[in-house]
C-alpha cells in the first residue's frame, strides 16, 4: 500500500495503478462502515484508492472540526488489512491553497434536511469531493447510505457536471442493537450510548407502519416523533418522509420514501436513514 500527501505524489502513484480504479473518500477515524465500501470497492475494481482527509468547508463554526477524531496510524494500519493499493491524505494547504475562491454548488437537493440546519456544509462537500474526483481520477466511487443526503447531492453533481465515474452507494452498517456506525458515536456516554438506538428504533417504528399499509406520510413523521418522546435524552431536529429523489417532503407515500432522522442525544448530532421501497 502506498501512502502519498502532495498531488504530485498523487499523480506519480495514479499511473501505476491498473483499471477501473475505485475510490472512497473518508475523513478518517475508520470503522466497520468505512472499510464495508473498501470491500464493495474491491470486488468491482482492480485497484483501490482510500483518500483520508477532514475537510475543514464542510463544518460551521459552531461544528466539531477541531474535536472530530482522528487516528491516521489507526487508519493506515486498517486499510493496509482491507487490501487498499493507495491512500491520499492531504493537509488543507494542499486542497485549499492561499488565494482558493472557487467553489462548486448544487442547488435544489441541497436546501432541505441536512443542508436546511447546515448552511454551507454542502458546499464544502461538492468542492471537496470534485477536488477527489479530479484529483484521483477514478472509474468508480463508493458512498455510505448513512449520510443518504450526501450521496444524493453527490450524484447531482457527478451527473450534472458529466463526470465519467460510476457512484456506488453502499448499505448502512449497525451495531448489533441497531445504532449506525459512525465516528461520533465515540462521544457518547455510555448512558447516551443506550439512548443512541432510539434512533434505528424511531425509523423501524414507522417503516413497520408503512409495512402495515400507512401511506400518509404526515402520520409517518407523527411515528417517529411519538416515538422520539420516549427517551428523554433525544433531542430530535428533524424526522423527515420524503421522495429519495428529490428529498421535497411528501404528502402521500406513492412511490415509496426515504425516511431520515437527525438527533441530539447529549451533545452529539446524530442521523439515520431507512428507504421504504415501493410496494407492489
């Protein structure tokens, strides 16, 4: 496994790497969820490249950025296990020079759920991942179902500025009482810990009504909320039935939905998503 942190290493290290290369970009701090796409990575594509790199655009100023873990060792230590050919790991004079203005922006999909309660954020992620895309030149890229926004916006921007790389999004992957991995989870007590799994059950809860025949989305959300009142240390932002697509809120279920969630539970942010299929 080769490590590089300029881009003329980049480059350098690109053309020794056989096709379709596929890339996953993190910010580090790796989990189980983070290397399932190394894996997805792996049996579609000849080589794998890992880009490690916490993006300073994307946090507001009230965020996280200088508590957000990190653990490059770690990090290196578990890609080299999962079989990765290269890793980027840039600093943030490298992505973002003296003098950088330029910025890329997608519009409509980004203005409701996460992008609503974090103006900006989606900026940062488009610029920083064009700045990947261009920067590797991959075939294909893999995204986590976890930030279900992410990865829409993400496809958006890969179809409207006609990037020749296939998006790839992967399955969210839990612990075993259903928490989605994340790596803020290790901010949680212990307590908040036990309390974090309100968030799979919130979603199971109203994915179970659907299953049932509900297709109001307004008492959909009202499931969730409901169930949100049940422990006292959530501190719920948003409980959202919206179309997969366009991210708008419905109405009415027709075609069926993506169901996200976004929670404090203490001092920590933490969402969650399930897709509801269309029913036949």
């Amino acid at each position: 496994m080769k490590v590089v942190h300029t881009l003329t290493e980049l480059r350098a290290a690109r053309t020794e790497l056989p096709e379709p290369l596929g890339l996953v970009p993190t910010m580090g701090f790796l989990h189980q969820g983070h290397l399932s796409l190394v894996q997805a990575a792996r049996k579609e594509c000849a080589s794998v490249a890992v880009s490690i790199f916490v993006n300073p655009t994307q946090f507001a100023p009230t965020e996280d950025l200088a508590s957000y873990p990190r653990d490059l060792e770690q990090d290196l230590r578990l890609l080299e296990e999962a079989g990765v050919d290269l890793v980027w790991a840039p600093t943030d004079g490298d992505m973002y020079p003296e003098g950088f203005q330029t910025w890329v922006s997608v519009e409509e999909v980004t203005q409701q759920l996460e992008g609503a309660r974090r103006p900006g954020h989606f900026r940062g992620v488009t610029t920083v991942v064009a700045k990947l895309f261009n920067g590797v030149q991959p075939q294909k890229a893999f995204f986590g179902q976890k930030d279900a926004q992410q990865a829409v916006v993400i496809q958006q921007m890969v179809r409207d500025l006609n990037f020749p790389i296939d998006i790839t999004v992967c399955p969210i992957i839990r612990e075993a009482d259903g928490l989605a991995l994340s790596s803020r989870n290790t901010y949680l007590s212990p307590a908040e810990r036990k309390a974090a799994t309100i968030l799979n059950r919130a979603l199971k809860a109203a994915e179970k009504a659907y299953l049932d025949g509900e297709r109001s989305a307004e008492k959909i959300r009202k499931v969730m909320y409901d169930k949100f009142q049940t422990e006292p240390l959530a501190n719920v932002q948003y409980a959202s039935c919206a179309d997969p697509k366009t991210l708008q809120e419905l109405e009415q279920i027709t075609h069926g939905a993506l169901l996200s969630v976004a929670v404090y539970i203490g001092k920590t942010r933490l969402i969650d998503n399930i897709v509801l299929l269309e029913m036949p």
